[in-house]
C-alpha cells in the first residue's frame, strides 16, 4: 500500500479509537459522576445508553448517508459535531445535559463509522489487503477501549469532567488530519451507483436528448437523484428507543407503562416496514437481508455486544462501590479486557486465513460463555486473581469475533450499498449495547436490595446472551483457497472476502 493509503488507514483508525477511549473513559467515571450528580441506578444507566441510543439509532441514516452524499463529507462534518458536544458534556451540570450531550456524540459517531469503514470497503481492493485493513480497523478499537480503561481512571481521580475533555483534544487533531488525506468520493459515488443501477440503453430521438453532458467522458453516468429517508430514520431510532426504555422500567414501571412503551415502539417498527417498502429510495433495502451473512452477523453482534457492555457495567459497579477500589485500580484491573487490541491484528487474520471467519467468530463466542459463567461466583472478598482469566477471555473472545463479524457482514455486498451494510452491523452492535445495559440495570433490580445478589443476577444476562449468540452465530466452509496473485492459502470467500465485492452470490449464511 502507498504511504497515503497508509495515511488514509490512520485517519479512520484514529475515529474508531477515539469512539473505543471516549466509552472506556466513561465506564471508569460512571461511579464519580453519579456520587457528584447524584443520579439512581437507572439514571446512571441512562449515561451510558444515550449514547448507545444515538450511535444506533441514526446508524442506517448515516450509512444510507456515506453512499449518497460521499464518504469524507459525512465523516469530517460530524466529526467535528462530537467535538463540540463532547465538551459540553464536560460542563454538565446535571444528569439530563449529559445525556443530551452523549446523545448527541452517539448520534455523530453514528455518521462517522459506516462512512469510515465504507472507505476501506471500497477503497482497499478485496482480498488479503482488505482483511487485513479490516482488522487493524477493528483492533484499533480496541486498542482505544483499552487506553480508556486507564485513562479514564487516571482523568477522574483528578475530575471526572476530563473523561469529556480529553477527546476533544484527540477528535481535533483527526478532523485536522483527515481534511488533506481523505479522498472526495463523489466520482466513486457515481460508479457505486453504476454498479447498482445499470444506466438503460435508449435510443436517441428528438425528444430524447443525451444523457451525457458535452466533453463527458466515455461511459459517463448521472449520479443518481439523492434521497434521504428522513421518516424511515426516525422511526426505527423511535422504536429502538422506546423497546430500550421498556426493558428498562419493566421492573420498577406499572406494567401499564411497560406495555404501552412496547406497543408504541412495535407501531413504530411496523411504519418503518411500511414506509421502507414504499420509499423511492428506502434507508433500508428490504432485498438486502436476502444475504444470509448479513442477517447472522447482525444477530450474532447484537447479542455478542448486548453481554459485552451489560457485563462491563456490573463489574466496574461492583468494583467501585461494592468492593470500594479507586477509578485507576479500577481501571487497570479492567485492561485485561483490552486483549484484542494486541491479538485481533496479530493472531486473528491467522486463524480466519486457517479456519475461516465462521468458526474463528465461533470460538470466540464459546469463549465468552465460559468467561461470563466463570465470573458469576462473586463475593465480597474474592482476589483479583480469580476475576483475572475471565476478563482476559473476553479480551480475547472480542478479539476473535469482532473483526470477523465486520468482514462477514460487508461481504458479497454491492459497492454502492457498502455504507448501509456497515450501518446495519454498527447498529445491530449499538442496539445490542443499549439492550445489554438495560438488562442487567433490570436484573440488578430483580436481585433485591442486597448488592452482591442484584450483581450476580445481572451477570446472568451476559451468559445468556452469549448462549444465544452461539446460536445464531455465521455458518460457513473451512476449506482454504489460493488467493489470485498469492502463492498463500487463504479462507474461501465463505469466510473472507476475496471476491470483488460487486459480485454476488457469496453466502456465508
């Protein structure tokens, strides 16, 4: 790869790490923010959903975004919007500024990502360059949500607000970095849409004139007419929302109130299906689910994120006010979990070259049930040392499944719809974020008044999500295949994406 192809890759590399240090950093404040904004359980929950909620709520928007207004204008604007509100959720001065400033960050970083990973998607060509981009992508994530973990309790020992602060400093110095390196991609617009819509041959007549400008170039074609889905995007983030807030109340809400918050969010589910299929141009292309990998790796990252941020919320819960350890031991007792940062562009791109994304993505989930299971005997007492091997499998279980979901769920899509396959997965990640959260905040409730028993009831969700995980999880060929122009085996396109991706009929399903 060139040196400005390298460059691009850093750009989008610093975005994702920001977004993996901005949630790590607020993980380890959580406790401090609520001792100085006196904010309840489910308020406290509320922090951390609203920017759950945002990310994934406006996820397909941005997705549908990237494709039609390009690429770098939908990555650099909002960035510099999630610099704003992230400072301003450093000046809160209660509960409900800083969810609207979370919210608001969650609904930027809900643009920045699909445009970010479409880049690579359709910037890097298929094969081991693009894998690889992928999981370095991807392990840059991680390598943030580790820094964050230390960070974060280094910043608040000093002030909570500077969890706020900091990425500010980091969100400037990327936006000043990605204006002269990433591409403009109006003309590759023009070809993904190409790709997707064949212009129709029609002979020319007196009243038909040229399609084509004069001095086009050969094979010229209009971009196609742009078209936001405005009520689709506003819908399904209403109907996410709602279903999030019901989970949330179900055990201390008149069931009256519960039903009702899931009535009205399945009304708004049913409009978006309805409004989708009549749109000109849908926020969602119902065909797109034809694509079985696309559907498994949307479910499998739901449930996978729903157990790995429902799990993070009790233990820095437990190991702050039950147990009593400062935000940096806190922190640094959670950077096990930040095992992907060092594995997932190591050691993952050789197990998905040698047994395929299905079956590396497998093993990490069977992983994460033995972690999660491992960790439920909780005590008032119990040493590091016990705790230890089950936040270092789940480092390693997001090592593995993480990276390959993102290859599986872009693979055998269309150019022209690579940000909207990117949007879908992000926002399976994020509602499944935002489920897991209110979940356990749920389960906390059920257990009573008694802390250890609310927290060992709350980390059953993280099991049980993990299980069903398993389940659902991608399905795929083992068997490798020569790579065009490589004298190396690799994964078939069942399991990595070797084939252009404009080529259809690769089902990982």
């Amino acid at each position: 790869m060139s040196g400005r192809t390298w460059g691009v890759l850093l750009v989008l590399c610093g975005a994702i790490f920001l977004e993996g240090i901005d949630i790590a950093m607020l993980n380890a404040a959580l406790p401090s923010i609520r001792a100085e904004l006196g904010l309840t359980t489910g308020e406290l929950q509320w922090v951390m959903s609203a920017y759950v909620l945002g990310y994934g709520g406006f996820m397909l928007l941005g997705g549908r975004a990237a494709d039609l207004f390009g690429r770098r204008r939908m990555f650099l604007l909002p960035l510099a919007v999630f610099l704003a509100f992230s400072g301003l959720g450093g000046l809160a001065g209660n509960g409900w500024t800083l969810v609207l400033a979370r919210f608001v960050t969650g609904a930027c970083a809900a643009f920045m990502t699909p445009a970010g990973l479409s880049v690579i998607t359709t910037g890097f060509p298929a094969g081991p360059h693009r894998t690889k981009a992928l999981l370095v992508y991807s392990g840059t994530g991680g390598a943030g949500f580790s820094v964050g973990l230390v960070v974060g309790g280094l910043l608040t020992a000093a002030d909570w607000r500077w969890v706020f602060f900091a990425p500010v400093v980091l969100a400037a110095l990327i936006l000043a970095a990605g204006l002269p390196l990433l591409p403009r991609t109006e003309e590759a617009r023009t070809e993904d849409a190409r790709a997707v819509r064949p212009r129709a041959m029609r002979p020319r007549t007196a009243r038909t004139p040229p399609t084509e400008p004069a001095g086009a170039r050969p094979g010229w074609a209009r971009p196609p007419r742009t078209h936001l889905d405005l009520p689709g995007a506003l819908t399904v983030t209403g109907s996410i929302l709602l279903f999030v807030l019901a989970v949330e109340r179900a055990t201390h809400a008149p069931p009256v109130q519960t039903a009702a918050a899931l009535a009205a969010s399945l009304i708004l589910l049913l409009a978006f299906i309805r409004i989708e299929r009549r749109s000109p141009a849908p926020l969602v292309r119902p065909g797109i689910f034809r694509t079985h990998s696309l559907v498994r790796a949307n479910l499998t990252g739901a449930l996978f994120t729903c157990g790995f941020f429902g799990f993070q919320f009790v233990v820095v819960l437990y190991l702050r006010e039950l147990r009593g350890w400062s935000a940096p031991e806190t922190g640094l007792a959670m950077l096990a979990l930040g095992a992907d940062a060092v594995l997932a562009p190591v050691l993952t791109p050789r197990l998905v070259r040698r047994f395929g994304n299905a079956r590396v993505i497998l093993g990490g989930l069977l992983l994460a049930v033995l972690a999660y299971a491992a960790f439920l005997p909780l005590s008032t007492d119990r040493a590091y040392a016990a705790m230890f091997p089950s936040l270092l499998l789940i480092g390693i279980a997001f090592a593995l499944a993480y990276g390959p979901l993102t290859i599986v769920a872009t693979d055998g899509i269309d150019p022209g719809e690579q940000g909207l396959a990117g949007g879908l997965l992000h926002t399976s990640f994020q509602f499944g974020a935002a489920l897991g959260l209110s979940a356990t905040t749920a389960a906390m409730s059920l257990g009573g008044p008694d802390p250890l028993t609310a927290y060992r009831t709350a980390l059953l969700v993280p099991v049980l999500s993990a299980l069903l995980a398993v389940a659902v999880s991608p399905r795929g060929r083992a068997a490798p295949v020569q790579a065009p122009h490589s004298s190396r085996p690799v994964a078939s396109s069942d399991h990595a994406p070797q084939q252009p991706l404009a080529r259809k009929g690769t089902n990982n399903g």
